[in-house]
C-alpha cells in the first residue's frame, strides 16, 4: 500500500502503516475543514438571530456572547420578542467598540497612584 492509495471504511487499520493511517486522517481533517466556513461579519450585514448567531458574528463561544447580551453592553442592537432575538450587527459592533474605549479610560479609584515606600 502507498500513501496516495484512498481508503474506504472497510479498510482495517492493522493493514495500514503509521503514515498511511496519519495521511488517511490528514486527508478526511482536510475534507471537514473545507466543508465549513464560518460566518463572517461584514460591515453591510443586517441582523443575525439568537446567540449562536451573535457567537458567530463575535468569534466567541455561546456563553460569551450570553454574558455580553447579559452584561447591557449591547441592549440597544437586540430586538427580542418572547425567545426570539434578532440583533443588528453593525450597531452591536458599535456599541462593543464604544464599550471598550470607555473601559480603556476608565480609572479605577482605589487603585494606586503612588509606589509605597520601603
């Protein structure tokens, strides 16, 4: 057998040697990655829906996005009417942006200004 040999799922893996079965791996990986694309957020992009939609759009797991929904940052882009939320891409951008400047500017009072003497 070679490594440019295809196998089909009868194969057994006792015929095959440690390359051959790390190529057969290699080339199914291949074949699934190409398959699924994720979803890109473009500036143009309406609504997307639910939170699956906004940990699509954000690059983020299902919980992360739940606890940005949750967090009120972005309460102006969603649209929820009983289970359903509908969320606009662009504002929701937006506003998570805006977000970030102002907790970058934000000064935490009981933080520190001074080094403590010794």
């Amino acid at each position: 057998m070679n490594g440019q040999q295809t196998y089909n799922r009868d194969t057994f893996i006792v015929q095959m040697t440690l390359g051959e079965l790390l190529d057969a791996i290699d080339a199914h990986l291949a074949g699934a990655f190409q398959r699924v694309e994720p979803q890109a957020a473009s500036e143009g992009e309406g609504y997307v829906y639910g939170i699956i939609g906004l940990a699509n759009v954000l690059g983020c797991s299902r919980n992360t996005a739940q606890r940005i929904k949750s967090s009120g940052v972005i309460d102006k882009a969603i649209t929820q009417i009983g289970r359903v939320i509908a969320i606009d891409v662009k504002k929701a951008m937006q506003l998570i942006q805006e977000s970030d400047e102002q907790r970058k500017t934000f000064k935490n009072p009981r933080r520190r200004t001074t080094k403590k003497s010794k």
